[in-house]
C-alpha cells in the first residue's frame, strides 16, 4: 500500500495512465518487474499502463543497456498486458546529445510490439553495478547477483522471456539462442558445475567455455576474473514464454585451493534471422 486510494481514482476515472517503474528509480536495471497488479487494477477501464526502464548498467563495456536488453524489457512489458513504454531516466543520453543514430534505432521499435516479437534480445538477471556493495532492500524485489556460489548450495535465478519461440522456430526465424553464466575465480578443469534449466541439466554436448581470466584489452584486463559458461540452445532445449528458472550448483571444488566463487551473471541472448534462410553475412570474398 503506498497511502494513496489509487483503484479509486482508477474507477472514478481520475487517472489517464499509471507508469510502473522497477523498484526504485536508480537501482540496477530490471527487465521484468511484476505488472500484474496494475493490469488488473486497470482491466476494463479507460487507465492505460505505462512501463518505465531504467538502464543504468554501468558495467565495463557499457554504461547504459544495449538496445537488445532494451527490446527485451520493452517485449516483457506487452507481454504482461502494458499499454506502452519508456526509459525512466532523467535525460537519456547514452552518446551525449543530439542522439545518435544508435538511439534512433532503439527507440524505434518501443511502441511496436509486433516489431519487438523477432527484434534482437538479451534477456538479463538483475545484477549489481561494478564496484557498488549497496543491497536490496525493498519488499518482493528478487535478490541481485552476484551471488556466493558455495559447494552444494545452488543459486536459483529467475529470468523472465516474452519470446514464443516454438512459433518462430516453425518458421525458421530463429537464428541462434545462447544461455550465458558468469562465473568468477574459477577453473572448469579443477571444478565442477552443473547448471539447469527449468529443471533440466545442460549437457556438455552445448557448452563453450570463455576464458576470462586475466584477458587484456585496450584499457586493462576485463574483470572480474573467472569463466563464462555458455550453452547454445537447440530447439527442445528452448527456455519457455514466461518465468524461466535458471540453477547453478558446484558439484564439486578443489580442495586444494581456497576461491569464493561468484555468479556475476545471468543473461539469455536470442538472434533472429529477417526472414528464412537469411543470414547476415553470407559470403567471405
């Protein structure tokens, strides 16, 4: 309850529109925040629903999402019943103004939920800023990662995808879907981790390993250290439409060294194709 009579003002047609915002204006980006409540409060009435993101990443590569995590957020919020979206932030910049062609592009397709159902998309488990130690504290927030991942004691992470996959996979639309986990301080050689999917365990068979451990690039070592697990999904392995549960265990560890291991985090990208057989870059000369 927030004080005020807001189903009152709704059925006395007092209100034109409510915005949603995730927890609280400058937390870590969330892509899913609960809309239920507001969807029905608002059923069969003239109140629209408006979805707010803030896209505060602040990670080493970005500081602002992608306009793939943008569409994902955006396509959750139509999913759940939202009239319309938009970033919550104060003045949206990313590039500094005037905007750039790379935000015209994003923008484009926030009111066009038939355009977001095969745009790009990296769904992302809320995470923590780099270098910030703040916590969460608001009631029904989820936990943030990164989490201790200790032997035995699984983290369970919850992402929430809008895509109806099985339809655009019949249509051969689908082109390519990567379920990504971050670990940190780790050694696949020394460790072993299993991860699920909605119950499922992940076979070997799908999984790449990315060696981030002391890894250069221009401007230092990208950080933290560790592994990224990645498995590319095939079609019977897809994650569903709706909540999707995503669950990480240490096996076992070495009991020779002494690490605390981390989930940092937890991201699903999806790729589509313009139409079928069509492939970005079909000739190398």
């Amino acid at each position: 309850m927030l004080g005020y009579d807001v189903a009152a003002w709704v059925a006395d047609e007092l209100v034109d529109g409510l915005i949603c915002l995730p927890a609280m204006m400058e937390d870590p980006m969330d892509q899913a925040p609960d809309l239920s409540a507001v969807v029905r409060l608002t059923r069969n009435t003239d109140c629209r629903v408006l979805a707010a993101l803030n896209d505060t990443l602040d990670r080493q590569f970005e500081r602002y999402a992608t306009a793939p995590m943008t569409w994902a957020a955006a396509a959750n919020a139509y999913d759940q019943g939202a009239d319309g979206f938009g970033i919550s932030n104060y003045h949206h910049s990313p590039n500094g103004w005037p905007w750039t062609a790379e935000e015209y592009e994003k923008f484009r397709l926030l009111g066009h939920p038939d355009m977001l159902a095969t745009a790009d998309k990296l769904y992302r488990a809320r995470s923590m800023p780099r270098g910030s130690s703040r916590g969460y504290w608001l009631p029904g927030v989820m936990p943030l990662l990164p989490q201790k991942l200790e032997k035995q004691k699984p983290v369970e992470v919850q992402l929430r995808m809008a895509d109806d996959l099985p339809r655009w996979e019949a249509l051969g639309r689908v082109a390519s879907v990567r379920l990504r986990v971050r670990l940190t301080d780790i050694e696949p050689s020394l460790n072993e981790v299993r991860i699920e999917l909605n119950g499922r365990t992940l076979p070997d068979r799908m999984l790449k390993l990315t060696d981030l451990t002391y890894r250069l690039y221009e401007l230092g070592a990208i950080n933290p250290y560790g592994y990224v697990y990645e498995y590319e999904l095939p079609a019977d392995w897809y994650p569903q439409r709706g909540n999707n549960t995503v669950r990480i265990t240490l096996v076992r560890s070495d009991p020779k060294i002494e690490f605390d291991f981390q989930v940092v985090d937890v991201d699903c990208a999806i790729s589509y194709r313009v139409h079928r057989h069509f492939e970005r870059s079909p000739v190398d000369y």
